[in-house]
C-alpha cells in the first residue's frame, strides 16, 4: 500500500510542477541541508515575498517532496487524511490558478533510487550540492552509489551551485556539460567566491568574502565555521541569478538557526546550550570540538553528544576519530548516550582521562574512573548528569554545552530539558509536538521497562 501511494503522490505532484511551472532551487548534502534550505528560502523571501515556498516541516525525501508541492502536511497511517492530500492535489493541478513562484526544495536521500525518483517529479532550476561524506549511508554497501546519487541532482538542474572543498563533488561536477555552474570553498580558493578569516565567537560569526580582487567583511549571529558552509551557498545563489555581492549582502542579514540545528538557549548557572540535537552525523560533532576548542580556556566546556547513526561498517572507525578529537581537545567533560558511543568512544576516553582508585575493596577487581567522561543509558539520565556537572562548577566559570547527536531513539532534546534555565524554552526545542511526544514518551517507558 505505502508503494502505491507513493507512485499516485509521484505521479499526482510531476503533474502539478508541469502545469504550474515554478522555479525550482534544490538543495542536497549530507550535512546541513534544512540550515542551508532555510536560509536559501529568507534570502529568496526578500526577492520574492509570498511567492517563495518551502515546507515549514522541513519535509525531504520521496515522500517530503511531494508533501512540499502540495503545501500539506503527512497523514501518517491515517487513511482519511490520505484521502484529503489526494484530494488537495486534484484541486491543485485541476482548479487552482494561484501557485507559488518558486520552490525551495529539500533533497534527502536515504536508499538507491530516491533521487532519480524526485528529480523526475521536480527537476530543479538550480541545484545546491553542499558536501557528501558517510553519513545516513547504512543502505549504500557501495559508497560510491551514494555519491552517484547525489549527484543525480546536479545532472538534473539547468544550473548548479556546488562546494569546491568537497572530496567528492568536485569530480562529479567536472563531468557536467552545458551548465551555468557557481563554486564555492575556504580552504580551496579557485572558485567563484571564497571566505577567509573567520572568526567564531560564542555571539558572532565574521569572515571576509572574497570575490575576484574584491573583499566583503560578513557577520552573522551563528555559531561555529562550519556555518560559513550554509552561508557562502546563498552567495553563489544570488550570484547565479546576477545579483552582486553588496546587494545579496544586504537582503541576507536577518538568519538565524532553526530549532536543534545550532540554536542558542540559556542554561542554568548562566551557562550557554549549543543546541544541535535535531540530528548529527560526523563532519558536524567534529566541527562543533573544534569549535569548542577553539573557544577561549575562560569556558568550562561540556560536549554533551549522542550515537552518530546509519554509518554501517565505518561506524567504529568514524566514532573512534572523534573520540581521538576529543582527547586532543581543550574540552573538559563529555557526557555521552547512545550504544555506539559507549561501544567505541567512552573507553578510549577512559583510558585517556581515567585513573585507577587508590583504594579498592577486597575481592573487587580494579577499574578506571574518571570524572571527565560519563555514559548513560539515555538522554534524560545523561541531562540530568549535565545538570550536576554545570551546577557542582564554580561560581566564576562560564560554562559553554555544545549538544549533538543522531535522532532516532536518542533525543538529546529531551536531555537539554533537564539543565534549562526557563522551562519555557522548551518550545524552542526541537520535536515538540504531541506527536514526537507521543513517540518519545513510549521509548524511554521502554528503556526504563528493560531495566
């Protein structure tokens, strides 16, 4: 049934983009693609006004997209609801005169053919290759064909917009012909434009933008490098539709992370929460330690991280080189959740950081403690561990809690609860709906039933 109804939706919504004919800007990549589709969708909101769409559920994928084009949101397993989406689509394609301009679509991919699927409903106009590395790969034995698939946006656009920093994109790009392509880097600086001297401080990002001979100082209020990464591709974008830099500069001032992607939320004790528990794969935990890092020795620095997920048989490899981040890091205690992280990441840092007790009762065996690191069975446990790590500090530090992790079955939103300072900021968390409620509550009643 799920099959059919995927093939009516397909079938339903190619029809709709053939009639209305927006304008399509398409966004993929393994890492930050809602951040980046969000701020493609205010830039182009400054242009375009009420005429630019994107789903406001953050909706991706073969059933995301078709969701997005019909400016509804997913019944789930419930038939009636499914039976008014169908309904909203005939109306659309039949009767409806008045159909947004443009769309800012959100290609994610999780198994072969997904993309070609998409692409085939909405070829976009403009396509946004942001990075591709292991992440969300369990369903690709072949790495390779992951890479192929994310690149089948690329070869479906009339134009393309790519990150030349990328190991792998760069060499797909390559092939293309007869396409306007915009490139963008920091370390690679043989694109169309590039960012330099970047600075990231806990209340501002600032990096100079270099296009050709000219230099334009940029500041936003993100946190860590890595965001100049979402950034510089609404630069290329504008320029890809003739805009200059000054021009896009001044319509792109008012962004600002979306909910768990890199919020900013006051913790109690006057700490400060990096919320980035939507999701996380490698390249973001390992850019948010080096961000910690590169925070000054005045912080006391907390990593409060979850299982990254879907790596398959790289999972040991990728967990272990971020612990191996982590123990050269200036960062002082991690609070760690999830299997993975326990299997891989927490006896490395126990070996590192732990020591044997100087006394130990008879007929017990000897084992490393540590108060730096510390692993829970889940994310309300290990919140309410962050909370006594924030509070048992002293008065003078400035604790800074950088939070991120893989979504299923971990929810370090949940944990975030426990060491907020004003309980109602819980609406400015991530997955708060009676739905995700619903979901969440079960699993931790599950996980605390096992014990």
């Amino acid at each position: 049934m799920k099959r059919i109804i995927l093939i009516l939706l397909g079938k339903l919504t190619k029809q709709i983009i053939k009639k209305h004919r927006p304008f399509i800007i398409g966004v993929t990549g393994t890492v930050g693609k809602t951040t980046a589709t969000n701020f493609v969708y205010d830039f182009l909101r400054t242009l375009h006004g009420d005429r630019v769409y994107m789903s406001p559920q953050n909706y991706n994928g073969e059933f995301g997209i078709p969701m997005t084009i019909l400016q509804t949101k997913s019944p789930y397993s419930n038939p009636f609801l499914w039976i008014w989406v169908f309904i909203k689509g005939i109306y659309i394609l039949l009767f409806k005169r008045s159909y947004p301009g443009y769309l800012v679509l959100e290609y994610g991919i999780d198994h072969v053919g997904e993309m070609a699927f998409c692409v085939d409903i909405a070829p976009p106009d403009i396509a946004i290759i942001l990075n591709i590395s292991k992440n969300h790969v369990v369903s690709f034995p072949v790495f390779r064909d992951y890479i192929e698939e994310k690149l089948t946006l690329a070869r479906a656009a009339k134009r393309v917009i790519y990150n030349r920093d990328d190991k792998f994109i760069p060499a797909g790009i390559e092939r293309l012909t007869g396409k306007e392509i915009v490139s963008y880097g920091i370390k690679n600086k043989d694109g169309d434009i590039y960012a330099n001297n970047i600075k990231a401080e806990l209340d501002d990002l600032s990096f100079s933008l270099v296009q050709g001979e000219e230099s334009y100082e940029m500041h936003y209020p993100l946190i860590g490098e890595f965001q100049v990464y979402n950034i510089l591709p609404v630069f290329a974008l504008g320029i890809s539709l003739g805009m200059d830099i000054q021009s896009i500069r001044e319509r792109l001032t008012d962004i600002h992370p979306q909910k768990g992607r890199g919020s900013i939320l006051k913790g109690v004790r006057e700490s400060v929460i990096i919320d980035g528990s939507y999701n996380g794969g490698f390249n973001s935990i390992s850019g948010g330690i080096e961000y910690m890092d590169g925070l000054s020795s005045e912080y006391n620095k907390i990593l409060f991280l979850g299982d990254m997920r879907e790596l398959g048989e790289d999972s040991k490899e990728l967990h272990t080189e971020i612990a191996e981040k982590i123990i050269t890091s200036s960062v002082q205690t991690v609070v760690l959740v999830g299997e993975e992280m326990k299997r891989f990441v927490y006896p490395l840092l126990l070996e590192a950081w732990g020591s044997m007790p100087e006394e130990v009762p008879e007929g017990t065996v000897p084992e490393l403690t540590s108060n730096r690191v510390f692993s829970l069975l889940h994310s309300r446990l290990a919140g309410k561990k962050v909370r006594d790590i924030i509070m048992s500090a002293s008065e003078e530090a400035k604790t800074v809690v950088f939070t991120k992790g893989s979504q299923s079955s971990i929810y370090l939103e949940e944990g975030i609860k426990e060491f907020l300072y004003d309980l109602r900021d819980v609406e400015k968390l991530c997955r708060q709906s009676d739905h995700w409620m619903r979901i969440k509550n079960h699993f931790f009643e599950s996980v605390i039933a096992e014990i």
